[in-house]
C-alpha cells in the first residue's frame, strides 16, 4: 500500500518508469520487488484515468526482457565468479543453496525455467545471469525470455487492473459489509491453501530424509 501511494504522488511518465526500471533490475539479477511495484501500479491504473493499463504493460514487458538480456550478457561474461561474488554481496538470494536450486532448475527444464522462472520471485532474479553462465544459446534465451515477459509482465498488469475495477464497481452496488465479508473469505482461503503447501513441504522433507534401505547381505 505504501508502494501505491508514493506511485499516486509522482506524475503517469514517472510511474511509467518506474516499473519499467525497477522490474528491469530485477531481471538483471539485482534483488528488487519488481512484483510489488508492478502490481501496484496496475491496481493504481485501475482507479487513476492518467495511467493507461497497455503502456503500463508494454513498459513492465520492455522492462522484464531487456533487463534479462543484460543479466544474460553479464552472467555470459562473468562466469561462476560473477555467482561467487553474488553471493557475497547478497547471501540471502544468491546463497549456494538458492543457486544449486536455480541450476537444478535450468538442467531439468531448459529454456522453460526461464519462461516459467518469471513466475517464480527466486528464479525471476536467477534467470538472465544464470542462463549466461550456463552458456545457454541465446536464441533459445531470447524467446522464452520475450514469451515469459509478455505473459508475466502483460498478463499480471490485465487481472490486476480488472480485478481493481470489479472492486471499484462492487464499492459502488455493496455496502461496505459485503467488502468485509469478502476479504475474509480470501484471508481464510489462503490461510487453507498455506497450510496445505507446509503439509505437502513437510511430506517431501520427510521423504527426502528417511534413510535408504540397505541391501541384504552388505
């Protein structure tokens, strides 16, 4: 909320800019909330007629696979130092847990990590500079990083906005017990849903941890 504020205070360029600069740092592998801002920004389009949903989408796009191809370049360039130094720098997101984690990824999947990683906050961050290190070719690179950033980009910018004017007209018909009411239904469905993800963690933990069976006869 307090994201959305300051982005109500500066003129529709500036919030423009914004977006685009924050969410392409973040892809270039520096640690930002590019999420928050862009959803933010969305929300605020939807109450705030200065603010057009499509540049806002456009530049969020632009944002997300320039910067990537710059993180790509740089992590073509720097290597696995360029990792080590990363995670001096920023051990809470460039840890060599986070970092094995993000090239198990990319050995399973390829050039979908880095479509699919857009979606993920850990490996929106790891993408670009992973992808180069890793040496993937860069065609293969550009076109899921293009695809991942029009439908991360572009797709979170339309529900966010929509979403943000049904709101806006559910205000106008309902009174504000109904908002309440709402809200507490969402509160409690994710409550539901996080509980059954630590389960589904805590499951695999235990998997993972339980001992090898030792066969007969060693």
């Amino acid at each position: 909320m307090h994201v959305q504020e300051w982005l109500d205070t500066v003129p529709a360029a500036a919030v423009y800019a914004v977006v685009g600069l924050v969410i392409g740092l973040e892809s270039l592998g520096i640690p930002l909330p590019g999420e928050i801002v862009l959803v933010s920004a969305a929300l605020l389009s939807s109450q705030h007629a200065g603010i057009n949903p499509v540049v806002l989408g456009v530049c969020a796009t632009v944002g997300a696979v320039v910067g990537d191809s710059i993180g790509y370049a740089i992590g073509r360039r720097g290597g696995r130092p360029l990792l080590a130094w990363l995670g001096k720098k920023f051990p809470k997101h460039f840890s060599e847990g986070h970092i094995a984690t993000a090239e198990r990824s990319f050995e399973k999947w390829g050039m979908w990590a880095v479509f699919f990683g857009r979606f993920v906050a850990l490996l929106r961050i790891f993408a670009g500079p992973l992808a180069g290190v890793l040496h993937m070719p860069y065609w293969r690179f550009l076109v899921a990083n293009v695809l991942g950033g029009i439908c991360w980009a572009g797709g979170t910018t339309a529900v966010i906005y929509y979403v943000g004017v049904v709101a806006e007209s559910w205000l106008k018909k309902f009174s504000w017990l109904g908002l309440v009411a709402a809200v507490l239904v969402g509160l409690v469905s994710m409550l539901v849903l996080k509980r059954k993800a630590k389960k589904a963690q805590e499951s695999a933990q235990r998997e993972t941890e339980e001992p090898e069976p030792v066969p007969a006869g060693e």
